[in-house]
C-alpha cells in the first residue's frame, strides 16, 4: 500500500514540474503572428505602433524569459515586444527578480 502512495507523490511531482510557465498579460488580443520583433527601448521601434498590453515573468535566465516572452506574443497578435527592465515581487518570500514587458501592435 506504500508503494503506490509513494509513486502517486512522485507522479504528482512530476506533474507539477511539467507545469507550462506564462507570462501574466493584461491587454488586447489579436489573431496570432508568425514572427515578433525585440526592443529593449521603445526609442529603437521604427514602426508606427501602439501598446496592446502588458507582460510579466519571473526571470529564470535571460534566454528563457525572451522564448517565453516571444512564444506568448505570437498567440496574443503582437508583432514586438518591448523588454522594460526587473523589478523585485516582493510578495514572493525573498523577493523575486520579475521581467516586465510591453507588447506592440504595428498600425
């Protein structure tokens, strides 16, 4: 009978592990793009734009956040993203390091 509880916690665990990590978004949506261009200023977007919404991420390694962040911005229709800096969660024990984000429409 311990065995199986004890391969139910494992699986449980790996299920949790397996979990899917997005950005949170407040904004617009739009039909979904192939391809999403990133700034770090807004001063370096040549294009007419405007702001659909807002993102942010735990920052897990600079790489992975901008995979995540462009991944996401496909499925809400932006055609760039604009990475704004770190700010500290300080809701988290500790503080986390979160990665905020700015997602455009091109006009």
């Amino acid at each position: 009978m311990k065995i199986y509880l004890l391969i139910a916690l494992a699986f449980c665990f790996l299920l949790t592990a397996c979990r899917v990590i997005e950005p949170d978004y407040f904004g617009e949506k739009y039909p979904p793009t192939t391809h999403v261009d990133i700034f770090y200023s807004t001063h370096d977007v040549k294009k007419d734009y405007k702001v659909i919404g807002h993102m942010n991420l735990l920052n897990f390694g600079q790489d992975s956040v901008k995979i995540k962040f462009v991944r996401y911005a496909q499925k809400i229709g932006a055609d760039a993203i604009v990475i704004t800096g770190n700010t500290v969660n300080d809701s988290v024990k500790g503080g986390s390091d979160v990665v905020n984000a700015d997602a455009l429409k091109y006009n």
